[in-house]
C-alpha cells in the first residue's frame, strides 16, 4: 500500500480532544512557563478549528516532518489504518503545541493535505528563561544572524546580480 493510497484514509475529527489542550499546555509551558501556557491553552480552547495545507504548517512553524519510522508517527498511523479520526493540530505562537506527530504524518502521506488546526499568535506568550534566546531575538540583535545573504555583506565576499554571494554561483540545483 503505498503512501497516496494510505492519505485516502487520513480523517480529522470536528473538535480538538480535550486532552490535547492538556499536551499543548503541558509542552508550553516548559517554554513559557505555567501562567502562559495555561492562558494560550484556554485561548486555543475559544478559538475555531481552520485548516491549512501540511506543507504550509511547517513553513509556518519552521519544523521539519518527522521521518515515518519515528514511533509517535507509526502510532498514529496505526490509528489512521485502523480506522480512527485524528485530533486537529493546536499551533501556537508560530510553534505546534500539541499534534506534531499527527501533522508529520499528514505531511509524510501528502504534503498538501488540509489539516485542521486552531492556531493562536500574537498572544503576550514570553520565554521565562532569558538564558535560552528565541530565534526572533537572535535575528533582531545579530542581522548576521538573520539570513546567509546578510551573513555575506561586509565580509568582503561580492554579491552577484540576484543578491545571492558570488561562491554560491558555483552551486547548482538538479
């Protein structure tokens, strides 16, 4: 059975599992502590389940799929073949909170698929560890840091006609 006609059988529930805003709580707040995490995963709660393409999702939250071999994704597999709907995804701050396994798998089977999610940003969700630097405040206090075609300006390196640096012209794309 190949993988399209295993997407086929790929099927979402209407409304996220109530134990997922459990998970997504649970993982936020190891990033944005207890008070936060519990106010984003009440937030998720109001909020209505949209799709968007798996493809898009991990554009939109800078994650890689997870490989099929990975054994949360098996796991929902073996829930998929045998016939059970899937939660939606629950994204948060541009992070999947709780579903990542379920969007890999969705994104392994068919990286166009429309996954439903409920999705919040823009919510006042700050790190309570100031040791670990989100990506944000990394590109904003380093613009070295921001982009390799930034990284390459003023370090003597010349930029051909599309921006991109001269050494880089020698790379070719098949």
């Amino acid at each position: 059975m190949s993988t399209t006609d295993i997407s086929r059988y790929l099927r979402w529930k209407q409304d996220v599992a109530a134990h997922d805003y459990a998970a997504a709580s649970s993982y936020l707040s190891i990033r944005f502590g207890e008070s936060r995490a519990e106010k984003a995963a009440a937030e998720l709660r109001k909020l209505p389940v949209i799709t968007r393409r798996a493809n898009d999702i991990m554009r939109a939250t800078g994650r890689e799929p997870l490989p099929l071999s990975d054994p949360g994704v098996v796991n929902e597999l073996k829930k998929v073949l045998g016939g059970e709907r899937l939660s939606p995804i629950l994204v948060a701050e541009a992070d999947i909170a709780d579903g990542y396994h379920r969007l890999s798998l969705a994104y392994a089977l068919d990286p166009y698929a429309e996954v439903p999610l409920s999705s919040i940003s823009g919510v006042a969700l700050t790190r309570t560890n100031p040791g670990v630097p989100s990506a944000r405040s990394i590109a904003k206090s380093s613009p070295s840091m921001a982009s390799p075609v930034a990284a390459s300006r003023g370090r003597g390196q010349s930029s051909g006609a599309n921006g991109v640096p001269s050494r880089w012209n020698a790379l070719k794309v098949s």
